[in-house]
C-alpha cells in the first residue's frame, strides 16, 4: 500500500508528464503570490481608486517591500528565541 508522499509523489509526476507548457500551468499560481506586484495591486485600498498606474505601481511595490521586511523580522525573532531555549 503506498503511503500519501508516494501517492502525491506519483500525483504530481503523472501531472507534470502530460503538461507540455509548465510556465502556463503554473501562471495562476505566480499571478496569486505575494512575489508577484499583481498581487499587491489587488490588495490596495479604495483609496488607490483615482490613483495614476505609476502611484497604484509604487505603492504595491511597497507593500511586497513591507511584506518581506515583516517575514524577515519574524524570521530572526523565530531563529534568537530558538537560541534562547538551547
């Protein structure tokens, strides 16, 4: 009996074997990750509505700026607080 890796394992092989353009595949994923700006705009506030393209650009940027800045900072609180418990 295989176990749920092994499965998901074959899952993703099979998948992955009759897809010919992977980029496309994954596109909807990419465009839906915070990496990407296009995630950022949709995120901005009603504020942002009579924005220009360039302000609505640089405001998203910022936001993905903060997000990572944010993820960082958790990230070495995580890592001393694990270094304090040993």
């Amino acid at each position: 009996m295989p176990t749920p890796q092994q499965r998901g394992s074959l899952g993703g092989h099979i998948r992955w074997s009759r897809t010919v353009n992977r980029s496309a595949a994954t596109r909807p994923a990419r465009e839906k990750s915070p990496a990407s700006v296009a995630y950022w705009l949709d995120k901005l506030g009603p504020e942002f509505n009579e924005a220009t393209d360039a302000q609505r650009h640089a405001a998203a940027e910022s936001a993905k700026k903060a997000y990572y800045a944010r993820l960082s900072l958790r990230g070495v609180q995580a890592r001393r607080g694990k270094a304090g418990a040993a």
